[in-house]
C-alpha cells in the first residue's frame, strides 16, 4: 500500500484556526440557531432587574400588581425553556462535530507512512483520537456557550450599569478587570501542568498497549515485574501531576472567590452610601 506526502505532512503539520473552525461550516444552521437562542435567553435575564425595580418606589417596598408578578414568573420561565433547548442543542453539536474528528482521524492514522508507526508510541496515537478529541468537544462547548449568552449578557449588563451610575459603574469594572488579570496569571500555571499530566497520560496508555500486545513475550521472559514497575512509575507521575493541578486549583480557585465576594461588597457599601447621600435610589441600585 503506497501512502503520499500530503498525507505525512498533514499529521506533522501544527493545526491551525482554520483547521479548527473548517469543520463547523458544515452545522452553520445549528451554531446560528443556538446563538440566537443565547442572544434571547442574555436578553430575558437583563430584562429581570427591571422587573425587580417595580418592588421599590420612591424608596419603600410594596408589592406590584400581579400582572408585573406574572409577567416576572413567564419571563423566569421562558428563560428557563430558552436556556434547556440552547443547552440540549450545543451538547448535540458537539458531540456530531467529536464524531466528524473521529472519523476523519481515525482514517488519517490508518493511512499513515509504515515509519510513522514506528517512530510514534501507539499509545500517543490513540490519545489523539480519544483524548483529544474530547478536549475539543469541551472547548467548542465552553466557547460557543460564552459567544452565544455571556458576551451578550455582560455587554448588555454593563451598558445599563454604565447609563444607570457610571460612578458605581467604574467601581465595578475595575473591580473585576483585577480578578480576571489576576485568573489569567494562574491559568498558566494549571496550563502547564494540564500538559504535563495529558503526556504522561498518554505514556501510560502506550504502555498498556503494548505490554497487552506482547503479554506472552513477557510472560516468557519473566518481564513481569520489571514492566509492573514501569507503570506504576507512569501511574504515581499522572497522580503527582494531578496533584499539582489540585494544588493549584486549591489556592486559585478560592482567590478568586473570596476577591469577587469582596468586590460585591465594595460595590454594594459604595451604592448604599450613594443611597443615603440621596445621590443614587434604591431602584437604581436594585
């Protein structure tokens, strides 16, 4: 069987952004769909505050009349339906998009050149296809959710801020551009041992297969503890390295939990002493 170039210059080959976004021209309909169901859903949840504003007038709380009460339930209720299907149709992309890789890889690594096979751990090869693949489906997910809902919800959030008290307004942005800097720094640290844990995973699976593929061998040369060794080797490096992604997350993650609560605060103390200033009301802060 005679294999190209094309196709050993297309495995070493960098992916790149067209590589990664080609294939979703083909579920345009579904991804369109999806997003106006995020851009509707980001709408009805900017749409509850002002609801809320209808419990405070003048300054003293009442209970609205029940067309303002029931119009707030179909408002919480539809969003609620918006969000299910969104959700229902994204998993679904994703996994029809996880099946095209698949596909389309599972038959590139059979054509490849006899020396790749030689020169790459079967182990690797099968990560990419398992693996890999999986880690796409979580990014697309992860990204098309923020596009669709939360870029709407945050720009849309911030302009009513900004046009409600620009002082409070600039409190907060300031507030969270600091969080954010400061999670972005730390995401390096769990990228970096993300990695590190993803390639010994796949050192240890190439492991496996191939003391499965010559377990008589082993067996006949009394190989067997010495390759027991191996992988438990290979088996405490993947723990010690999701370990190090535990400790990371163990301090990161409670960082900026705490920073966020003592941004609310801030923001929340400042507006109830605008409150009382008379310089700011209670509906526009609610």
């Amino acid at each position: 069987m005679t294999v190209n170039d094309q196709d050993d210059t297309m495995y070493m080959k960098p992916a790149s952004m067209y590589n990664l976004i080609s294939p979703l021209r083909k579920y345009r309909g579904r991804l369109a769909l999806i997003l106006c169901l995020g851009a509707i859903g980001a709408a009805m949840t900017l749409l509850l505050p002002k609801y809320m504003t209808n419990f405070f007038q003048n300054g003293v709380f009442q209970v609205p009349q029940w067309p303002v009460i029931a119009g707030m339930l179909l408002l919480v209720t539809a969003s609620g339906a918006i969000s299910a299907l969104q959700n229902y149709q994204l998993q679904s992309t994703g996994e029809d998009i996880v099946r095209d890789a698949r596909l389309a890889l599972s038959k590139h690594l059979l054509r490849l050149p006899i020396r790749e096979y030689d020169q790459r751990d079967s182990g690797d090869l099968l990560s990419r296809v398992s693996n890999d693949t999986s880690q796409l489906r979580n990014a697309f997910m992860q990204c098309t959710s923020a596009l669709a809902s939360g870029f709407i919800t945050v720009i849309g959030s911030a302009a009513f801020m900004a046009m409600l008290d620009p002082i409070l307004f600039g409190t907060a942005i300031t507030l969270l551009l600091t969080v954010f800097t400061l999670m972005l720094l730390s995401a390096k640290f769990i990228e970096r041992a993300s990695y590190d844990s993803q390639y010994t995973l796949g050192d240890l699976t190439s492991t496996l297969n191939r003391d499965l593929a010559g377990i008589r061998t082993i067996r006949a040369s009394n190989g067997f503890e010495n390759e027991n060794k191996v992988i438990a080797a290979l088996i405490n490096h993947v723990r010690l390295s999701g370990l190090k992604i535990a400790r990371i997350q163990s301090i990161v993650n409670p960082l900026a939990t705490i920073a966020l609560q003592l941004a609310a605060i801030i923001v929340f103390g400042l507006g109830l002493w605008r409150v009382t200033t008379g310089l700011l009301s209670v509906e526009k802060l609610t």
